[in-house]
C-alpha cells in the first residue's frame, strides 16, 4: 500500500508586506519627532497672544497690557506698582528704642510719645510742637525733631503714614475751613518735609487727616483736648496693600 504524504503546513508568522509597513510607520514617526525637535515653541509669546485674545473679548482689566500680565511683578510685592519702595523687615523693637532713646537725650519724651502697637510703631507728637494755633507752617524745633527722626528710621521701616488729629472745637473761619481741612494739610506738610528734607523714599510716605474723630482721650477738657490734637508718625511694619 503506498505512503501517503504529509500535507504541507501553514507558514508561521505575519504577511511579508507587513515588515515593509512598518519600517514605513516608523520612518514617518521619525520623521515628526525631527520636525518637533526642530521646532521651538515660545511659551511666553503663546501667552501673549492667549491674554490678547482675552482682552479682545473684554476678559481684562481696562489699560492692562500684555507686558503688564506677563512680566513679573518687580516691586516684590502682590498689588504694589513697579518703582515702589523695596520690601523691608521692620525690627519694630529696634526702631522704637531708637526713637525713644533720642527724644529722652533731647528731654522730649514729654511732648512726644512713642507706642508699640498692632500697625507698627507710633510716634505721637504734640502739634503745639509742630505748629502754632490754627497753622499749617511748621516750626524751626519741629523740623529739627522730623529730621532727626528721619535720619534715624527712613532706612528701617517698610513705610510711614503721617496721621494729622484736631480736638473736638469746631474751627471757624480761615483758609482750612473745618478740623478736616487744618488735619489733612498737617498731615501733607510734614510727610512732604519727611520727603524733601528727611529723604524719606515718597513711595514709602502717606498722608491722612483725620478730623477730630480718632481722640485718645474724650475731648472734655483742656488737657485732653491738647492731647487730642497731634500728628501721628505710624511706622508700619508691612507696606500697605
């Protein structure tokens, strides 16, 4: 009886067309990895034109600009502008023993106070010190004492807020008008000499009158009424926002 024979078995494996293909794949994938390495992408410029595109549709702020939203904030500080005064560590101990120590050299502790408190330090001064009755003008003693001050501080303290106060008799006539009016110009002559003779940084300097609604004491006699009326150098710790 004859032998049959083994049927042939099936080839193993893939079609051949399929190595060709996929030298093919890999080829086009090499391809746009080159063309992607090749290829800089400028983050900075891609934001530019994101925040543009915002702003056409009304997204921003009015007068903001793209350099505005994009370069850091240089001034060191979240909502302060550039050219501000630069961030700095008040020693609130320090600058107040400084301050005391000399108005005590120069016998002033009585007509000028210093305090430590939640904002800074305070230096209370009595404003028949600074001015004469009714005045905005400063004296010669009351210069001499803002500019030893200034001296002595205007490197060690973040910022000042010059504080003018007014006892509780209402002002008649003159050019100041009311307490409102005599308080804020006060206030704005002594931080404008700070700035111009203490060379104190403006953008450290603030300036605020306030009438005769923020007493130490109750306005219900002559002493407390000579106390009331002052101006308050507040030594801030934090520059503020």
């Amino acid at each position: 009886m004859a032998r049959k024979e083994k049927a042939p078995e099936a080839a193993v494996g893939a079609p051949l067309y399929m190595a060709t293909y996929g030298d093919m794949v890999t080829l086009v994938l090499c391809f746009f990895v080159l063309l992607y390495a090749m290829s800089s992408i400028d983050s900075q410029k891609f934001q530019k034109a994101l925040i543009s595109l915002k702003g056409s549709f009304g997204a921003m702020k009015g007068g903001t600009t793209t350099e505005e939203a994009t370069e850091p904030n240089t001034s060191g500080e979240d909502g302060r502008a550039a050219g501000a005064s630069p961030r700095i560590e008040m020693d609130t101990q320090h600058v107040a023993y400084t301050v005391d120590s000399y108005l005590r050299t120069e016998g002033l502790n009585k007509s000028i106070q210093v305090t430590i408190n939640q904002r800074g330090v305070t230096v209370s001064i009595s404003d028949q010190f600074l001015f004469d009755s009714g005045s905005a003008e400063l004296k010669n003693d009351g210069k001499r004492v803002l500019y030893k001050i200034a001296t002595l501080v205007r490197d060690e303290v973040p910022a000042v807020s010059v504080e003018g106060h007014t006892d509780g008799v209402p002002l008649r006539g003159g050019i100041y008008r009311d307490n409102w009016g005599l308080s804020s110009a006060r206030a704005a002559v002594v931080a404008s000499y700070l700035e111009s003779d203490g060379k104190i940084t403006p953008q450290k300097l603030q300036a605020v009158g306030y009438s005769a609604y923020r007493p130490v004491v109750p306005n219900d006699s002559l002493e407390h009424r000579a106390l009331n009326r002052r101006v308050d150098l507040v030594f801030l710790s934090q520059y503020p926002k």
